[in-house]
C-alpha cells in the first residue's frame, strides 16, 4: 500500500513538473499568424528600453517546448552551444545588466531583411540583424538568424533558431542585406 501510494506520488508530482515545463502564457494572436509575423515578434520580444525588462512570456510563447537555440559562440572551427528557450534567457541575463543599474543601456536587435521559403507547414527565414543599445545608431553587431518554422494547432511555432554574426563568419553578401 506504501508503495502505491509512493507510486502514485511520484506519478502525480511527474505529471505536475512536466505540466510546469510546458505551460505558456498564450500568445498575441498576431505574433504567431505567418512567419514573418513570428520573427517580428522575437525580436520585439528581446528589445527592451532602459530600465524596463525583456518580455520573457512574450518570448516563451512563440517556441515549441522542445524548441533549440543554437548560436555560434565560438565563430567557426568552435563548438555550438545548444540551448532550450529558458537556456537562452539565462543566457541573456546572465550578460545583460539587470533593469536600473547604472550600466543599462537597454538593447534593441532588428531585422533589416528577411528570405522567406514556405511549403506546407513548415518555413525558414533568413533574417538577417542588426544589434545597438536602445535609442543608439551605433551598430554593436549584425548577423544571420536562421529560423526553422512550423504551422500546428493554428498558429506558427519556432522550432528552431541557429545564427552566425559577422564578426568572424565575415561579411554578409550582398543578397542578404536590404
């Protein structure tokens, strides 16, 4: 009988942590209407002026629950870091400093030109970026996101996200650029 009921709390607190993991604040209905929409909305979504915080929820709401972020930290011949969306925000965090200290700066990152290729359910975006402090046009970095998409339930999810920034992959070509 101990056992069972052992069992079946284990069972009951499983369930409860795996219902946590994947829980999401609903989307706003036109972050996640096209693709191009779904990539507008992660970049609004880590922009933030001074003194004010990322919108993690907005966030969280546009990534599958399995979904990867994969950014090439190391620039060539390096390893990829593999991260989950709440990887990537304390990722973040851990580099940004917090709301009111006197280093904040905020942070904008912007889409300058995108390539769309849908069929189905699924689409890519190539977006390329553009990174500054907020309400600064001097430009810290720009770069690739390569955005995997899929259409389910609905609405678009990020599947996946892997980018590049030009400081050593070199310069972006032309046709990637507005």
């Amino acid at each position: 009988m101990i056992r069972t009921l052992l069992s079946a709390g284990i069972l009951v607190a499983a369930f409860t942590v795996a219902g946590t993991a994947v829980a999401q604040v609903a989307p706003r209905a036109s972050d996640v209407e096209s693709p191009e929409a779904i990539v507008l909305a992660a970049y609004a979504s880590i922009a933030r002026e001074p003194g004010q915080p990322f919108d993690w929820d907005r966030f969280r709401s546009l990534f599958l629950p399995d979904a990867r972020l994969i950014p090439n930290t190391e620039q060539r011949q390096g390893s990829f870091d593999v991260l989950t969306a709440d990887g990537f925000i304390e990722w973040i965090q851990a580099h940004t400093p917090p709301p009111g200290d006197a280093n904040d700066r905020g942070f904008q990152e912007e889409q300058v030109s995108a390539e769309v290729v849908r069929y189905g359910d699924v689409a890519h975006v190539f977006s390329t970026y553009q990174k500054h402090f907020w309400g600064s046009d001097e430009i810290l970095g720009r770069g690739i996101n390569s955005f995997q998409l899929v259409h389910n339930d609905g609405r678009w999810w990020i599947a996946g996200i892997a980018w590049d920034e030009e400081n050593a992959a070199g310069p972006i070509p032309a046709e990637y650029l507005p």
